[in-house]
C-alpha cells in the first residue's frame, strides 16, 4: 500500500483515497463490521467485506489502483419492513383511541332500607 486517506466521513459512510504499489494490498478501516456494510470505487466495482483485527472492516485492493473507495452502510430489507409495519401500527392505534365512542359510566346506587 503507497498511500491511503480519509476524505470524508460521515455516520456509517466514509471516503477513502487510496493509491497502492505492484502489489496488491489489504486495507482495514476503523469502523467495526457489521453485515449491510457494501465498499465499492468510483467505477461501480464492488469488493468483498471482510473482517479484520478486532472486528473492523477489511476489503482488498488490486495492484496499482488509485482512487476513491466509497464506503457505506445499507439496511437490510427487513429493517425497513419493520419500520413500517410499525408506523402503520402507530396510526391504526392512535385512529381507533380518537374514533372510538365514550364509554357510558353507569353507577349503581345502593339504598339501604
């Protein structure tokens, strides 16, 4: 590897530059790895995530690459089904709370005799 550098970052996306040698090379970036995360370059090509030391993100560069690596989080689908399955929830029970009729209160009175 002959130079790599953080461009920008932002939450769970991050802009290297790298440049490497002959050789290829192995990069590690300080973000733990979990599954969603995708690394792809200014081309399109995506590279298979890997997990380095102490469970950070690693991915491997070919010989003489230079340019931007893009990396960034995705959410699963099932992530965003269950963002709104629990939305319409939200509104189905907060439609029924102000839609449903009073409750007539019936008290009982008790005489003694």
């Amino acid at each position: 590897m002959k130079e790599m550098t953080v461009t920008a970052r932002n939450g769970c996306r991050m802009e290297l530059y790298c440049e490497t040698a002959e050789k290829p090379g192995s990069v590690e970036v300080p973000m733990l790895h979990y599954k969603g995360y995708q690394v792809t370059d200014e081309t399109g090509k995506r590279y298979q995530v890997m997990t380095g030391t102490n469970q950070v993100i690693q991915f491997d560069v070919s010989e003489n690459f230079s340019g931007k690596i893009y990396i960034q989080f995705t959410e699963p689908w099932y992530w965003t089904m269950g963002t709104w399955i629990s939305a319409v929830s939200f509104f189905v029970y907060a439609y029924s709370f102000f839609k449903r009729t009073p409750v007539k209160k019936q008290y009982m009175l008790w005489s003694l005799k």
